[in-house]
C-alpha cells in the first residue's frame, strides 16, 4: 500500500479550545487488487443417472467409510466424511466441463 500526503497546512488561528493546532492536508492511497476467488465448478452429478457410474460412486463412497472410527468426536466425524464424500465425486463424476468434451 502506497501513501502519499501532499498539500499539508496547519492553522495556528484556529478555536478548537485545546492547545493543539488545527493540521489539514490530502492524503492519496495507492492500494493492491486483491486476489480474486478461484471459483469452481459443481460437480457433475447428472452422470449418476448411469447405473455404471453410480455402482462405482457407491462402492468408492463406501470404501472410504470402511475406515470410521467409533472414538472419533462429531466434528472430527463430520470431517471425514464431507472430505470422502467430496474426494469419491472427484475421482468417479469430477466436475462439470473436466472433459474436454464437456467444454
């Protein structure tokens, strides 16, 4: 961030009841972009119309719950199985225009 002030004057004449002077200037900021948000696409889930490809969702989906365990709390629980659910429709349905066919 880039400042700059220019035009800086004081009134010493100026009744504002304390014993400080009055300061007046122009102040220009040169500020950064921020970074845009890399959007994502949905996934693809008109694919899971396909008998195909919902058997290989499934069976992906619970091959990774095989691996739940009871002495996990519901946060820990909850995470788990957003990140599964999310990391099986990546590898199986992937996103809308992830082919070049789609595109």
């Amino acid at each position: 961030m880039g400042l700059s002030l220019s035009d800086i004057r004081v009134f010493r004449g100026a009744d504002v009841s304390t014993d400080h002077y009055l300061l007046v200037g122009k102040i220009r900021l040169k500020l950064k972009r921020s970074a845009k948000k890399k959007t994502f696409c949905p996934y693809a889930v008109a694919k899971l119309k396909y008998p195909q490809t919902l058997h290989r969702y499934e069976l992906e989906v619970s091959n990774r719950f095989t691996v739940l365990q009871d002495d996990l709390s519901i946060e820990e629980k909850w995470e788990l199985f957003s990140t599964s659910v999310k990391a099986s429709a990546e590898i199986v349905i992937r996103r809308k225009g992830d082919t070049n066919r789609e595109r």
